[in-house]
C-alpha cells in the first residue's frame, strides 16, 4: 500500500514545473516579427493575415535561417495559434509532446526527450523548478510549457542543428521563446481577449472557467520610446480517471522460484495456471492495481511589462520584468487491491515476453481493500528582471550587452505539505482478480461477509506526508559583437562571451506511519468522512469500464477531515500541538553550476557556378564548475513495522561538500546552396552537450523509504557532481523546394552520435551499519518457537509476550520489533551514476510540405518524421540484465487543414506518435501510439472583433502505458475533450 500512496503523491504534484521569462533578445535571436503582407491583386489591396500570415512568416524564417530551423510565428498581436505552446510545437516536424492533465506539457525532438531540450526565452536561460516526483527530492531540468501563457508569446523558433552563438544544454534542439517588444510594431496596438473554458474531464461538475488576457504596446516620441504591458488570469477546473498498476514484479523467468514468481510443477497452485510461461519465457506480476480518481484546479497568472528607449538610431535601450504564478490544488480519491503472491490462479499469453491475461488470488480473513484520499496545493512564482543594450557603433562594429536576475521557486500552499495521502481499508477481501484482456483493465473482489464495501466498514491504516521545495536562480549576462564586412566572400565576424550562474534548491522531508494494518476502528472511524460514489460512471470512455464484475464503488473522502481526526487522535503529525504537519526537510541539497563561454563564428556568401552558397563556420568553449553541498539525515536504528517494511530511526544530518569541472570544444559549421530558384540543399556540422539532471549531481546518500525485507530489496543513491555532460556529434542535410509565396516541400536526414552516458553502477552493500530486525535474534526466535511460516503479526504478537524488550507498540494491530546492533546489516542495492562507455546513435528523416491552394483560402501541412536508434530495450531479457536504451526514438505525424479568407479561420489538426519507450529501471516502460485531433475557428465580425471556438482531443483519444508485453498495462487513461470560445478585440 505504500508505494501506492508514493505514486498518488506523484499525481498530486502534477503541473509544479514553473520557469520565469523575460522579453529583449540577444544576437543570437535578432530576427525580427514579420508584419502581415500586403499583396496587390488587380488594383485592389489585399491584406494577407491571420494563419496564412503566420504560416508565410515562419516559412520564411526557415528559408532565410542558416542551419535547420523551424518557426511559429504569432498570427497577430495577442493571438498564438493554439491556447498551449506545446499544442502549436508538435506541429512542427520531428517535435512531439507529452501531456499532464491534458495539456502539452514537455516536448521531444527528434526522439530526444524534455531533459535533453533547451528552452530560452529571446536567447535567455532561464530558471525552471518542478516539485519531482512526489518521494524524493526535485530534479528535474526539464520546461513545462503547460505554465505559459501563449497570449503573450510573438513566435517561437526550433534550432535543430548546433550554432556557435546558442547557449548551450540542448542535445535535441533549442527551442527560443520570442516575447513581444514594443518598437517592433510602432503605434498603438493590442489586444484583449475573454473566453471560458469548459473542460469535459470534469468528474464532479460542469464549471465553465474564465480566460482574460490583453496586452498593450505604445510608442511615443517619434516612436523612440516603448512602453508594452501583458497580462493574462486564467483559471481550470478538470480531472482524470484511470486503472494504475503501481509496481509491477520485475522481468522474472519462467525457470525462477521465489516470492512473486509463478508456481512450478509439484506446488499444488501450478494447476491454477493457464498455459505458463517456459523456463525461458519472461513475465511480469502485478504487486497491486488501482482505479484513481482525480480532480484539480488551475489557476495561472502571466504578466509582463517593457520599456525601449532608442535615442538614436545606433542605440536602443530596454528594461523589462516578468512574473508569473501557476496555483495547482488537486485532490485524489483510490480504491484498490495488492497481492502478497500466495494462492494465486492466472493466464498467459504466449511468450518469449508473456503478459497476464488475468491474475487472482484468495486470501483467508484479514486482507484489505486498499481506499485512499490525497490533497495536494502548490504553487511556483517566477520574477525575471532584465536590461539589454544594443549599439551600432562606427567602422560596422555592433556590440549588445545584456543581463538578467530570474527565479523560480516552486513550494506547497498547504500546512500539510506538497504532497498527502492518507490510506483507509476495508480488511474483509476474499478473492481478488485483474483481468487485462480488456482496454481498461478490470480489477473484481469478494468480500467476506459482514465487510461489504460500505463507509461504515472502513477504517484508516497508514499515511504520508511529503514535503518538496525547489527554487532555481539564474544571473547571467552576455556581451555579443560583430562586424559587416563589405567583401563579397566574408561578410560577418561575430564573437561573444557569456557567464551565467545557476544556483539551485532542492529539499524534502516526509512525515510517514506505516501503520497500514489499521489504527481507529470502523466504528470509530465517522461514515460522513467517505461518500459512496458509483465507480463505471466516472471510468467511462474506454472498453471495460463497465463490465460486469468491476468494484462497483468508490469513496470520495475529506482528505483533510481525516487527517484531523486522526491527529487529534493519535498524532500523526508527529510534532507539537500547535504546529503544522509540515514534514521537517530531512534532506536539503544544494548547487551551483557557474559557466563562461566565449564563442566566436564567421559568415560567408559566394557564387559556385551560378548558384549562390552560404558558409557559417563558428567555435564555442565552454567551462563549467560544478560545486554541490548536502544535508541529509543520518539514520541510526531500524524497526520492522510490516510483512516487506523496515523504518528508519535517523538523527539530524551534517553538510558535505563535493565539486566538478568539465570544458567543451563545440564546433559548429553550416552550408546552404541554391542551385535552382527557390530550391535550397543545406549540410550541417556540430557538437552539442545537454548536462545532467540535478538529482545525478547531488552529494549526500539518499535511502529509499520504507526498507524492504530481504536482501538487496531496500535501495539506497547518491549523485556524482564530477559527471560530464552528455555530447552529441550532428550531422544534418536538407533539401527544400519554395514554390510558391506560402507553399513549400522538405525532406531532411539527421544523424546524432551521443557519448557520455550516464549509468548508474550498482553493488549490493551495507549502509550506515543499519541492523535488518527481520532478520534479527528476535525473529528468529520467533520463528523457532512459531514455524518457519510465522506471518509478520504472529511474530510480533510472540516477540511482544517474550522479548518485550525488542518490541515496540505500534498504533495498528501489531507493532513493530526494535533493530539490535547484534543483526544482521540491512544489505542495499546501492547506486550511484557515473559516465560509462556507452554511446548511442539516433537517426531519421524529416518530411514536410505546406500548400495554399492558390487564393482559395483554404492550405494543408503535412509532415512525417522517421526516428530510429541502434538501441533497443529487450524484452525477451530477465530482469536480472542490465540494458541500456534511449528513450523517446519514435515516428510522429502531423496533419493540418485549414481555411483563412474573408475574416473567417478555420483549422483541423491531427496529432500521431507511434509507441515509445518512455522509460527503464528493471523493466521498460511503453506508452502505446496515440492520436489526437484538435479543431478551432473564429470570425471577424467587424474590424478588429473577433469570436472564437477552439476545441482540444475532441475524439476523446485514450492513453495507455504498457511494460514489456501489451497486457502488462501500469495505466489506461480515458480521454476528454476541452472546449472554450469567446472574444478578442484588436487594435
């Protein structure tokens, strides 16, 4: 049950991924906003805008750009072309997207996942800070695009290929967030937009929630000051249900025979098992399954404001500030079941990977039917304040300087921390069976007489209370220069140097009752606290959420109600009256990475033949000192607390110190040719580096919570802030034909050699001298006295009456038994990263075309991306094999239709991602190919007001994650769709 509690803390820290963001550019991304052009037709003026415009724009910063580039331009002030930025990147070819909540939230390019994509905003880095994942400290490097608002984003720009002036950190690309700048379109403009939102994933209520946006931009003074003001609120309310299997049983073989493996012939269970897989086959058992139940609410708060001087015209002069808050409250209600692998019946399909077909088992009195509830609140607030100075001095010199102070700082609202669950059961299960034959797994039971699944038979076992903060600062600044040249073979030489500090938090303390064989009573335990709720109604939308035979209920439960009287009871808190629940930070890391890179390219335009050609050659160094300080907890004893649980009895920590250093050569070398008119070949060279994740480059020893029974089942890391980053060698080539103003074809070839792999080395090892109870001389006396079948509460109950010296009382039915330094060690798998000789190569094509047909108003954009790799995961392979595969390598399609004339847009966009491996520990994680159409349209009713309507997966397309065969299901996740419509007024 409490790796069941670890994972819907998880859920509950959904959307904590928050980054700040400010608005001048760098040389690097000076391309300018195109305006809407004008074409002349017969006399008549005709204005060309809205997706026609925004579709020509980023064309031709394609067409224009050195190295492969793709681009979104804005469709007016104010008007992105999807309400999520991710939505409008996986348009682009070779990006994909992942979803939260159903919302794009982190992107992949070209098969390289979110921790290996950089994301600036108008050539800045900036800071982003997630809450992790819900029982260890946060970690994450990657963007979550779901925390911007797109009303207040001018284009976004994919750099594919390496370039000397990029900041460094993305292997897969650099995706450039362009914000908006008032000297740009002189005048006054704007925009302002309201619309509501009506979000079909609701389970328990149909809100209509608001969306306010407007931005403002004025130019005075012969239009050489500035002044540009956005701001947006907007508000969610949603949901989610889904089958969740935890933790599946690791790869085992059909020839094993431990705890969780399937019987072997003789064992008299064998016959309950239909067609076993053979002693080479590879299978894998549930531990537990569930049905999850979720609803959330959202609320974003984007601003920005810029102020441009430009006395003169070589000297233009900016300030600008940017805030941002995300809000994510959530609550999440479970009911579900976990197998101790006794007396089990199941089948299998066919191997060399076999998956169950259904998996059961029956149990005596006394097995529980898992019921959680869990809250979670929190809430990240970003600042970026910045200045930038551009000067065209004499002699063709150009020099900007520019920096900026950013914070992102992601922390919890409530007084019971970022992430609580609270778990309850009914102990009366008989049988218990998941079958897996359907799309939405069915999870059946049998009670025993007298526990029927009803408030009044529910009581409260054990809870968590997970405490997470991260905050991530950024100082950087950038001196960029260049000459122009008036030679016909040399025409720029641009240098720069940059130093950035990152410095970044993370910290994490939980409070933890691993009292899962209950504490109150059912009769002490009030029946207002959990309300019956029919449980098909709210699964529904995939095949099997209604079969019959399902648990026919759950419980919505007042999470916080429960808490307090549990509390007020027992004092789970642990702490004083008067005192929040916080949990204390147990761990609080600390680092700083500080980098200076210097760079310096050249450009080159000359005639072969009579083709005009285009040479970058440019050169990047890069240093970066690692420094990384920990405080975490120091445990001293252990106490046997269930049948597969040992806590920890720790005393406060001290701090440790480590460093790193690493430096990097990247090269960086671009050509373009046109042979023909219109036709562009291009040829691109670089090396590019993505760092490690900040949980690989933390010192400290982290011990994984509660200890497991037996040896090597309980896990112990540390990080390594020595590491290199990971280094990649590009080789792109490109062929483009631009046949019409807004129409073009592309086929592209990509090929990416990476090295520095980070592995984690394991060994199997004794931590901080901790003794392992079960194993103890309580114990086994015990058992001599009781059988060597004793269950975990008969040898409490008999350590209790003869060695009470050795027990401790515990809330629940049992207690626990006191580990003695007399013990044998707890024996940890132990890991820790370090690079490895591994390399991996990951190569494809890119096809595009995008057509108008003619001055009809309608166009299409279709493209397809083949990515492949030359590793794979194995599942034909034990568990017991180590593997090593990329994640993310896998084909994706877009599909786009549309109509723009006469004040009217419309547009149908398909969405495609073939199944990938999304990640590995022993055992692959797959999430199957997925689809998705979004619609929207809007009409110009009278000058510069508009209405709307947009809609998001209106098919309702499911989402589903599979281990190593396709019945090994770890979620299945019904689809909903989202709508919204409203008003814009520009001006």
């Amino acid at each position: 049950m409490s790796i069941h509690i670890e994972r819907m803390a998880t859920q509950l820290m959904l959307g904590a991924s928050v980054f700040a963001f400010c608005s001048l550019p760098s040389v690097a991304f000076a391309q300018e906003q195109p305006a809407a052009e004008k074409v002349q037709d017969e006399g008549e003026e005709i204005i060309v805008s809205g997706i026609r415009a925004s579709l020509r724009d980023a064309m031709e910063i394609k067409r224009e750009a050195q190295g492969v580039v793709d681009a979104i331009s804005a469709e007016d002030i104010g008007k992105f072309p999807d309400t999520n930025l991710a939505e409008s990147l996986q348009r682009i070819t070779g990006v994909s997207i992942d979803r939260q909540s159903g919302e794009g939230s982190t992107v992949t390019v070209r098969g390289f996942g979110p921790e290996f994509n950089l994301v600036v905003v108008n050539g800045r880095q900036m800071p982003t800070s997630t809450l992790g994942d819900g029982f260890s400290a946060p970690s994450s490097r990657s963007f979550d695009f779901g925390n911007l608002a797109a009303e207040g984003v001018a284009g976004v720009e994919v750099y594919k290929s390496g370039r000397a002036s990029l900041p460094t950190g993305g292997i897969g690309s650099v995706i450039n967030i362009k914000l908006p700048r008032p000297l740009d379109r002189p005048g006054l403009k704007g925009s302002i937009g309201v619309k509501g939102v009506y979000d079909t994933s609701q389970l328990y209520g149909t809100d209509v929630t608001p969306e306010i946006s407007g931005i403002v931009s004025a130019t005075f003074a012969d239009d050489t000051i500035g002044i540009l003001v956005a701001g947006s609120y907007q508000k969610r309310s949603g949901g989610q249900a889904q089958f969740t299997v935890g933790n599946w049983r690791p790869g085992y073989t059909g020839a094993e025979n431990n705890w969780g493996t399937l019987a072997q012939a003789g064992d008299p269970r064998y016959a309950n098992i239909q067609n076993r897989p053979g002693p080479t086959d590879v299978y894998q058992v549930p531990q537990n399954a569930a049905y999850d139940f979720y609803d959330f609410t959202r609320e974003r708060i984007n601003g920005q404001a810029v102020i441009q001087f430009k006395p003169t015209d070589t000297l233009n002069m900016a300030v600008d500030y940017i805030f941002s808050q995300n809000s994510f409250d959530s609550r999440q209600n479970s009911i579900g079941v976990w197998f101790n692998h006794g007396d089990t019946s199941s089948s299998w399909t066919n191997g060399p990977a076999a998956g169950a077909n259904f998996y059961s088992e029956v149990f005596g009195p006394g097995k529980d039917l898992a019921i959680t509830g869990a809250v979670g609140n929190n809430r990240n607030v970003n600042h970026s304040i910045g200045g930038n100075i551009k000067w065209e001095a004499p002699f063709g010199l150009k020099l900007e300087l520019d920096g900026h102070h950013s914070t992102a700082e992601s922390k919890p609202t409530s007084p019971y921390g970022s992430g609580i669950a609270v778990g309850t059961a009914i102990f009366g299960v008989a049988s218990q069976r998941v079958d897996f034959t359907t799309d939405m797994p069915v999870i059946s039971v049998t009670m025993y007489p007298g526990s029927e699944i009803n408030a009044g038979n529910i009581r409260p076992a054990g809870n968590a209370f997970r405490n997470a903060y991260m905050k991530d600062t950024i100082d950087q600044v950038s001196l960029h220069g260049g000459f122009d040249f008036d030679t016909s073979f040399i025409k720029t030489l641009d240098f720069g140097v940059g130093y950035l500090d990152n410095k970044v938090r993370t910290a994490f303390g939980v409070i933890q009752n691993d009292t899962w064989g209950g504490t109150l009573t059912a009769a002490e335990t009030p029946d207002s606290l959990f309300t019956s709720r029919g449980l098909s109604q709210d699964l529904a939308g995939m095949n099997g959420s209604s079969t019959a035979g399902i648990i026919p209920n759950y419980f919505l439960i007042d999470t916080v109600g429960l808490i307090k009287l549990l509390d007020s009871r027992l004092g789970i808190c642990n702490r004083a009256p008067g005192d929040t629940c916080l949990a204390p930070y147990t761990t609080d890391r600390h680092i700083e990475e500080k980098s200076i890179t210097p760079w310096i390219q050249t450009f080159h335009s000359f005639n072969l033949g009579d083709a005009e050609a285009n040479l970058r050659l440019g050169l990047r160094y890069e240093e970066t000192k690692v420094t990384s300080t920990a405080l975490a907890d120091v445990p001293t004893g252990t106490i046997w607390v269930a049948q597969n649980e040992i806590s920890l009895v720790s005393t406060p920590g001290s701090t440790t110190t480590l460093k790193g250093k690493y430096h990097s050569w990247l090269p960086a070398f671009d050509f373009d040719v046109s042979p023909w008119d219109n036709v562009k070949l291009r040829a691109s060279y670089s090396h590019t580096i993505t760092r490690p994740d900040y949980a690989s480059m933390q010192g400290g020893i982290t011990l994984g919570q509660p200890l497991r029974v037996g040896a090597g089942g309980s896990q112990a890391s540390a990080g390594n802030p020595g590491l290199l980053p990971y280094k990649s060698k590009n080789i792109d080539l490109s062929a483009e034909w631009y046949y019409d103003k807004s129409s073009y074809v592309s086929v592209g070839f990509f090929s990416k050699d990476v090295s520095n792999f980070i592995a984690n080395n394991t060994i199997q090892t004794p931590l901080f001298n901790l003794p392992d109870p079960s194993q103890g001389g309580a114990a086994t006396a015990a058992r001599q006295a009781l059988g060597a079948g004793a269950s975990f509460d008969q040898i409490v109950a008999w350590v209790s009456a003869n060695r009470p010296a050795d027990f401790v009382a515990g809330v629940g039915t049992a207690g626990g038994i006191v580990g003695r330094s007399s013990d044998p060690n707890v024996i940890f798998t132990y890991t820790q990263p370090a690079n490895s000789n591994q390399k991996a190569r990951l190569w494809g094509w890119e096809f595009a075309i995008q057509h108008n047909f003619w001055e009809t108003g309608f166009g299409a954009i279709l493209n397809y991306t083949v990515v492949q790799s030359d590793t794979a995961f194995n599942n034909t392979l034990p568990w017991t094999v180590t593997q090593f595969a990329v994640p993310g390598a896998s084909n994706s399609a877009n599909a786009v239709i549309f109509y723009d004339k006469n004040g009217l847009q419309a547009r149908v966009a398909y969405n495609w991602r073939d199944k990938f491996l999304s990640g590995k520990d022993q055992d692959p994680y797959y999430i199957k190919s997925y689809g998705q159409f979004d619609v929207s349209a809007s009409y110009e009713f009278r000058k510069g007001m508009t209405v709307f309507v947009e809609g998001i997966n209106i098919t309702n397309a499911d989402r589903t994650g599979v281990r190593r065969n396709d019945r090994a299901i770890f979620f299945a996740a019904p689809g909903y769709a989202r709508y919204s419509g409203g008003v814009r007024f520009t001006f």
